[in-house]
C-alpha cells in the first residue's frame, strides 16, 4: 500500500500557543443562532508513563447564549471543563475524560495510528479517498470532515485534487479533542474546530459547506445519546446540491461463501476496482455464514453485547442505506458500494473446500477450475504481494480495534485479566500463526453518499 505521512506526537497538538483563534461565522437569513467564541485557553497537556507529552494545547471555546439555545438541549454537566482538558489515562491509554460520553475507545497515538490505517486500507478499497461521483471533473470549493481525527482524510483529500490541479480547497476539520496536527504548515487551507456534536447547532454557518464527510462514527452517535441524528444536523450546513459522504464500517465479522453473485446495478468501475484488490462487492444477494473461527465467535458475542448496551449498532452498514433512503425530500441521487474484505486468503480461493458446519473435519479437495473470482467467474489467480498486504492491514486494524475496546469485552467475556491474556494470546496463534481466518470471515465497510435536495 502506498506510504502516507505518520502522525508524529509532536504534530498531535492543535492549536499552539502560535496558532490564531477560529473565526467565528456570521448568521444568515436562514441561521438566526450565533455561536460566539468565549474564550482561548492554553493547557499543558497530560502526561503519563505510557503516553507521550505534547507540550501547550491552545483550546478554543464556542458556546451560544442561552436565549438562543434549540429546545433540545443536552443534560448540563457540573464542575469540570471537560473541553479544556479532555484527557485521562485508565487501563494504560489515554481516553477522553468527560464522563457523560460514551465514547468506548482509546484516543492514544496508538488508535489514532489504527484509524489512520483504516482509512489508508479503505481508500485503496475504494480507488480514491472519496466515492461519490459528483466530483470527477469539478472539485468541491469547502469540505467539511466531522470527527476528524488526526486529520488523515482531509490531508489526503488534498492531496489528491492538488495532484489534479485543484488547489483552491479549503477544509474544516470538526473533533470533540484537539488531535489534528497544523496542517496549514503542510500548504493546507485548513482550519480545526472543536466542539461537542451534541451541543447545536455546530459552529458553522447553514449551507457553508460543498462536501461533508463522515467515517466511523458509529460510537459518535452512541456518545450524542438520545434520538439525535448528526446526519440530519449536517444536512443543514451543506449547500443546495452539496454532498455527504458517510463510510462506515461493521464491527462484528461473519464468513464469506463462496461464488459470491453479481449485481447488476455495480459499475464496471467497481468490479475492476473489487479484481485488483482482491476484495468482493456485497449485493442483496451476496451469501454469508456466521464466523467460523471460534474465537471470532467469541469476540462477536461479546461485542454484541457490550455495543447494544451502549444503545448503538454493531452492524452500521446494514442500516446505513435505510438512512439515506428514508428521507428523499432530504436526500437526492443517492448511491453507495458495500465491500467485504477477507482477512486471508480463503480455503475456496485456492480450490478446497469451506467448512461451513461443525462436523467437517476433512478438507476436501475440489477442482482449481471451480474457485471462483471476484464476479462469481472461475480460475481465481493467487493473490498477489498487495493484495495479500491489503487483506493483512485489515487484519491489523481488526487486531488493534478488539485492544481498543479490550475493557468492555474483558467485562463481557466474565474472564479475569489473566483468563482473558491467555485468551488473547490464543487468539492471535489462531489467526496470525495456524491460518485461523480460512473460512472467509471478512471485514465488511461501505460507503454512502447523497445530494442535497
């Protein structure tokens, strides 16, 4: 895969004591409710044994008069000024500190690496770093990324069209904490801007922005609480004709049978996309067994439960295209493209036979001639040194998601510590060492994307 910039810990820091404040937006005809900037507020950041130290953070602080206030509000939090300083060190990483957020995962260098990666793999899943078509011979003017991160995306939006010869893009990036590095330095039009999604309206002005992009966000949602929609939120600061972009990726893995079907409506584009890759285009029809893998088993069942508590979805691609579809008056010219990509080479690409059922001990031989490619066709040819990279990176960015979220699941599974480090180790012999993944379990993304109507 090609090499991208690493976040740097010294590049973590936004908003430097050298950095100016945010500019604030202006109301329009449409948009009477005025977020004002109260205040800028220089913090050393915390450090630890196990994080790195980032040196002063310069914060900057929205908030709207409480006479401008929707009547959805949020519950107020007493005492701690949790934008201020968002961090707190527990089970050996850092996480953000503010209590009433149910945000599950670490937001330490090393899942900001972990995303960062994810983004890298489904970015040559998907050919470019964007999958609506709306921008193949024009480039949007003002992009807006929400939950941005390190940034990643934006900086490699930029990229690409600079390499196009479009230079004149500006970006956003919107983060409860202060992750993204300057990329100004870097010959970015870019400015950051942190703020709770929960608190609306965000600090932007209606109809700003060209192109709103949002990825994995599934545990966003869950953290806003209640029946708040941030797709909805966002449709308001997207112009007439504007494009969202939402990328999503399921949480729990299920196994990939094979001679998956075609479907008409997926675009020659797609299918020589899904060739080069190795990876396969999900339809209605595409046929899926539950993980075989027994300690994917496990990791599913507790997932499950742990997510569900947290009242949100361990399958967001399923319910993502129910999103876009229910609201036409909202959302035009509509599309998206669902992919599984295996985490390994698979028993019937390389002509044996699946074991789909518990009694099959027997590894059956079947004819080279009948393992079927990409478009349910035969003669699949062996993968080739990047396409075996690319299914070894999801495989990575699986790994680094359950030790990420190794609190809930440890709580879930009933194990002790040491139960639960014997099963851990077991489980990566299993999958990195005895060709544990074989049965096609599969890591299934998507993406989404619509006009404004």
């Amino acid at each position: 895969m090609p090499q991208r910039h690493q976040v740097k810990p010294d590049d973590i820091a936004v908003q430097r004591s050298k950095r100016g404040t945010v500019p604030t937006s202006q109301p329009t005809q449409t948009n009477k409710v005025t977020p004002r900037l109260v205040r800028s507020h220089t913090f050393e950041n915390e450090t630890s044994s196990d994080g790195p130290e980032f040196g002063k953070i310069t914060v900057v602080h929205y908030e709207v008069a409480p006479s401008q206030q929707p009547r959805r509000s949020t519950p107020q939090r007493s005492g701690e000024d949790y934008m201020a300083r968002p961090f707190a060190y527990r089970h050996g990483r850092r996480y953000l500190r503010d209590p009433s957020l149910s945000y599950p995962l670490p937001v330490d260098l090393i899942e900001l690496h972990r995303q960062n990666l994810r983004t890298m793999l489904l970015i040559q899943v998907f050919g470019k770093p964007f999958c609506t078509p709306f921008f193949r011979d024009r480039a949007p003017k003002k992009v807006l990324e929400v939950a941005c991160g390190s940034a990643f995306w934006s900086s490699t939006v930029h990229d690409y069209f600079k390499r196009e010869g479009h230079t004149n893009i500006s970006f956003t990036g919107l983060d409860i904490a202060p992750l993204a590095p300057e990329l100004q330095k870097q010959g970015m039009d870019w400015r950051f801007v942190q703020h709770d999604l929960r608190k609306t309206p965000l600090p932007f002005k209606d109809h700003e922005f060209d192109l709103i992009f949002v990825k994995d966000t599934v545990f966003c949602a869950a953290a806003a609480g209640g029946d708040f929609d941030p797709l909805t939120e966002l449709m308001r600061y997207l112009k007439p004709s504007g494009v969202i972009e939402v990328w999503e990726s399921d949480l729990l893995l299920r196994s990939l049978h094979p001679s998956p079907p075609m479907s008409l409506k997926m675009s020659r584009d797609d299918v020589e996309q899904a060739e080069v890759t190795a990876t396969y285009l999900i339809g209605p029809g595409t046929p899926f067994a539950k993980a075989q893998n027994k300690y994917i088993q496990d990791y599913n069942v507790w997932a499950e439960k742990a997510i569900d508590q947290m009242g949100c979805t361990a399958t967001p691609c399923a319910l993502m295209g129910l999103t876009f579809s229910s609201d036409p008056d909202v959302y035009g010219s509509v599309g998206s493209r669902r992919v599984a990509i295996p985490l390994s080479d698979i028993r019937w690409e390389r002509g044996e036979e699946s074991i789909s059922a518990p009694d099959k001990t027997v590894h059956e031989k079947r004819s080279p001639k009948l393992s079927p490619t990409r478009d349910g066709s035969t003669n699949c040819k062996p993968l080739t040194p990047e396409q075996a990279a690319l299914r070894q990176t999801a495989l990575t960015t699986f790994l680094g998601l359950i030790e990420g979220l190794e609190p809930l699941l440890l709580a879930q599974s009933g194990k002790t510590q040491d139960e639960w480090d014997r099963w851990w180790a077991a489980f990566n012999n299993d999958l990195l060492e005895q060709d544990g993944l074989l049965n096609g379990e599969c890591l299934e993304v998507g993406a989404w994307w619509a006009r404004k109507m």
